[in-house]
C-alpha cells in the first residue's frame, strides 16, 4: 500500500494568522480578494448551456477565473449562453479580462472528454476546476417495469459521464501538480425517493455519484484535489419546465420554504467549493434543498 503523503499547502495566509502578522499601517482585506478569488484560474463547467451549469460558470468569471470551458450535448451554443458571453465581455475590472468558451461533445464518451481534458490543459497551461453539471431526467416508470435500455440511458449520463467528466479534469490537475477542486450536481434524490415520482434510474444515479464522489475524495486528497458535491432539491431548470402547476405545487409544500430554488442560488455555494475558501473540505455533500432534507 503507497505511503500517504501530505497535500499541497495553500500558497497564502489569511484571516487571523495574516492580521497578527500584519504588523503597522494600512491593510486589505482578503476575504474576497484571496479566500474566494479565482484570478488566473482555469474551470471546465459540463451542462452549461444553461441552468445550473451557466450560472456556475458565470459565477467564476466575476471571481477572477482567466477561462471557463462551458461544455453541453448541444451543437450550438444557446441563445442564453450568447448572451451572458457577451454580458461578460462588457464587464469591467479584472472578471471583465475572463473568458467563456464553448464545447459540444458527449460526456459519456469518455475518451472524448479524456482529450478535452488535456485540449484544455495543453492550451491553458493549468486546470484548475471542474463542476460536472451534465444531466438528463428520463419518463416515469413503475420500478417493477423500467426497461434496460432506458435505465443505461440516464446512468450513462448522469453517473458514467461524472465520472469521465471528473476523470479528464483531475488527470490535468494532477498534471500539473497544483491542486484543484471538482464538484458533482448530485441530488436530493441520492437520499430519499420522492412520492408519486417513478423514477428509479434517475434515484439510483444521484446515489451513486454521491458515492463516486467519496471514492474519488479519498484517492485524490494526496494530490491537493478536492472533490465534493451539491445536492440540491427541486430547482426550476428545464428538466422540470414541463411539469403541471398543480405537480409543482405540491412538490413546493413539500419543503419549509414552500417553494422550488432558482439556478442562482447555487452559486455562492459552487463558487466557495471552488476556492480556496473551502481549502478544507473535500468528500462532502452539501445540501441545498430550501430545508427539504431537514423535515
């Protein structure tokens, strides 16, 4: 069994060691300019075409990220990601000196986003980043009904694809020896099947990711990779645009806030998972469920 060996210590001191140090004379603040700064970082954001993946990826361009890769199935970039590239474009300061760029592929081939990986970190000259948000939902099925063929549908997406996602990204970060963080869109629904929801295979996709995520924690801490995931609960994003008002609702009442998150509020959480503000954090899920897990 390989000796352990201790990871990467963060460049900079912070908060109270950096003030007793400080000496005489006018001081900075750090909070935002070093403990939650991504200036000069590198990120690969899949499903950020929208949604979840657009808002993250948006999030780390204001915090200073150098390029973020927005990776989607789609052939062409939507029109909300147009816009939000050229909202980044006219920002001013340092974010404004951020890039987005687009990527069409296929998260469950992984080979495919093996190369991306190292298109990125050949390009780049770091990697930095990663928030595998690339998922699908899938028809209702009685679990005593659902067939083969459309379960391997969402795990390939929705557990396969995480896994070459986070797979591409941490062979760059280890590449070039300065750490990263990698974070996984699971779900609520790796913990508790929802009522009159007949979805199994996409229950039993957000378990396992959660899991890979541990799994992936625990090999890669050695390295300075941390990997960690986001399990959210009802979000209104277009997996669940089609749903009745009345489903809606009652879904809704379901948590004490009585109502379904918006892709924003995610971001504040993915952006400190991100940083070095969360330096000490890595095989954990962090739930962000308008209390839904805490009836």
């Amino acid at each position: 069994m390989p000796a352990h060996t201790s990871t990467p210590a963060l460049e900079t001191t912070t908060g109270v060691v950096r003030a007793l140090q400080a000496g005489s004379g006018p001081v900075q603040p750090t909070l935002f300019t070093t403990d939650f700064s991504l200036r000069d970082r590198v990120a690969l954001v899949t499903g950020a075409n929208g949604g979840l993946g657009l808002e993250s990826a948006l999030a780390f361009i204001e915090a200073g990220a150098r390029a973020v890769y927005c990776l989607d199935i789609a052939p062409t970039p939507s029109e909300e990601w147009l816009k939000v590239k050229d909202y980044v474009s006219r920002m001013e300061g340092k974010a404004g000196e951020g890039r987005l760029e687009n990527i069409s592929a296929d998260v469950s081939d992984q080979e495919g986003m093996w190369k991306i990986g190292r298109m990125i970190g050949d390009k780049e000259g770091r990697f930095d980043v990663c928030v595998a948000g690339a998922g699908i939902g899938g028809p209702e099925h009685d679990c005593l009904e659902v067939k083969g063929e459309d379960m391997q549908k969402i795990i390939d997406v929705n557990l396969n694809g995480v896994v070459y996602t986070a797979q591409a990204a941490g062979q760059q970060m280890a590449r070039f020896g300065n750490g990263g963080s990698i974070i996984v869109i699971a779900s609520l629904t790796g913990y508790i099947a929802i009522p009159n929801m007949r979805i199994l295979p996409y229950h039993l996709s957000k378990s396992a990711v959660i899991q890979m995520c541990r799994n992936f924690a625990c090999e890669l801490a050695p390295k300075g990779i941390r990997v960690n995931s986001i399990s959210p609960a009802f979000i209104k994003t277009k997996i669940l645009e089609k749903m009745p008002p009345e489903a809606e609702t009652a879904l809704a009442n379901m948590n004490p806030m009585k109502r379904f998150g918006k892709p924003h509020e995610l971001r504040g959480a993915v952006a400190w998972l991100a940083s070095d503000a969360s330096s000490y954090c890595t095989g954990s899920d962090i739930f962000v469920t308008g209390g839904h897990h805490a009836w």
